[in-house]
C-alpha cells in the first residue's frame, strides 16, 4: 500500500466515522497506523513542529519523505553471473 493510498483510506474512514474529527485526532490515527519502519522518524518530526503546523498535510509530506528515503536506503541485489 503506497504512503498515499494510506492516507487517503484513513482521511475517508475518519471523516465517515466522524465529520467534525479534529485535525490532532485523525494525525493520531495516521501516525498509529503507519508501519512501523516509517512511524518513529514521522512522530519524531511531527512532534518538532509547532501545534498550528501539524496538520494532515504535514504529516503526508513527511510520510513521503521518510518513505522515500528508505527505498533509496535499500540496496539492491547484485545480480552474479
């Protein structure tokens, strides 16, 4: 499931849930459910944001990022011949 496809998902299920769900409440919900390879270095820059900059957009462009990084971080099998 892509970063995207996440987010998405859970921006629908929580405003079905509950249309006046805060902002801090569904970035709760996006950050527990995130897995875990990306959900420490997510919280850990969402937490260094100021309250009013911690929004669901910050925190897809932060997904992306880490997400991002970690696929250039994985090496690639070497093919032997």
């Amino acid at each position: 499931e892509t970063i995207t496809s996440y987010y998405d998902a859970i921006i629908k299920l929580c405003h079905e849930y509950d249309p006046s769900m805060s902002q801090k409440m569904i970035i709760s919900w996006l950050e527990n459910g995130i897995k875990d390879s990306l959900k420490i270095s997510i919280k850990r820059q969402m937490k260094a944001l100021s309250d009013s900059a911690r929004t669901t957009q910050a925190f897809l462009k932060i997904a992306k990022d880490e997400q991002e990084l970690q696929e250039e971080n994985v090496p690639e099998r070497e093919t032997t011949a």
